[in-house]
C-alpha cells in the first residue's frame, strides 16, 4: 500500500514510517507530497500527519500514538505505548529545539521520560546524514529497532521480576 506524507520528515514521521511498516502494513511504500497539502487532497494512498487526516497529531497526541490507536497495537504491547510517549515528547522536542533554537534543558518538558532528548538527537542526526526521505527512514528503521527492542527487554525483565 501507498503511505502519503510530507516531505523532510522529522522525529514523528520517521517514528510513524517505522510503526507503518514492523506493524500494519511491511509492504508500505512511502510517497512524499509538499508542504500544504492535505489528507483530502489524496486519492491513491493512505495519510498520515497530513492536516485533517485520522493519521494526524491531534488532542496532544502524535501521528505515531494516533496509528497505534487506529490500529489497536498499545493494548497489546506495552513497548510500543512506551515507545509513543517518547515519540511525543522527542517530537516536541524537537520542534523547539531545531526551530525555535532553545536549549534541550530549557525546551524539555518536566513530564517528559529521560530518553526524550536521546531520542530527538538520535532521529534529528540521522535526518541530517540522510541523503532523502526515503533514506531517512531507512536509517532510522536500524534506529527505532534497537530502541524498540531495549524497550522490550526492559519490559521482560520487569515483569518477570514482578512475578517473583
């Protein structure tokens, strides 16, 4: 299937791509339109974070918690409902960061889990070293799993050691 987004992807796209294709749909082929457009000007994919689109931040939620409740994958792994708080707040984030040029210190929220700013800068240099979107995505797959999989074990090792 076709997934439609907005070129020069960042934090919450790169971490939705990644969900897209380990969880809903392997075969995705991503397709980039540009900025200003939106979920109702496509006709041959599915959107995401493109404005007015079910796949869009909306609420204080993300692109990426707004596919794992579209497509019910947080009930069933608490990893990856972990890996959407992150997601949000790295995304947030970011955007002061990069754009509105405060510190990392000043700019992270009080709430925010303490791999945020890991996170941000590991997907924000990956967005720098790629080469296009696509590629992007690519590095960043290498990325979101390993993060993922940490997440995973740690939350093995915390349930077996609640079952003690």
């Amino acid at each position: 299937m076709r997934w439609i987004t907005r070129e020069r992807v960042q934090i919450d796209r790169l971490a939705s791509a990644w969900l897209i294709r380990r969880f809903v749909d392997p075969q995705a082929e991503f397709h980039f339109v540009p900025r200003g457009a939106a979920a109702s000007d496509v006709t041959d994919g599915i959107p995401f974070q493109l404005p007015g689109g079910e796949l869009a931040p909306m609420e204080g939620r993300s692109t990426f918690e707004a596919i794992l409740n579209t497509y019910h994958l947080a009930p069933t792994d608490p990893a990856l409902a972990e890996l959407g708080s992150l997601v949000r707040a790295a995304d947030h984030l970011h955007g002061a960061v990069a754009f509105r040029h405060q510190s990392v210190r000043d700019a992270l929220l009080a709430d925010a889990p303490p791999e945020t700013a890991g996170l941000q800068m590991l997907l924000h240099g990956i967005r720098r070293l790629a080469t296009d979107d696509q590629d992007a995505i690519d590095r960043a797959t290498v990325a979101l799993d390993a993060v993922y999989a940490a997440l995973r074990a740690h939350e093995s090792s915390a349930t077996a050691g609640s079952s003690s």
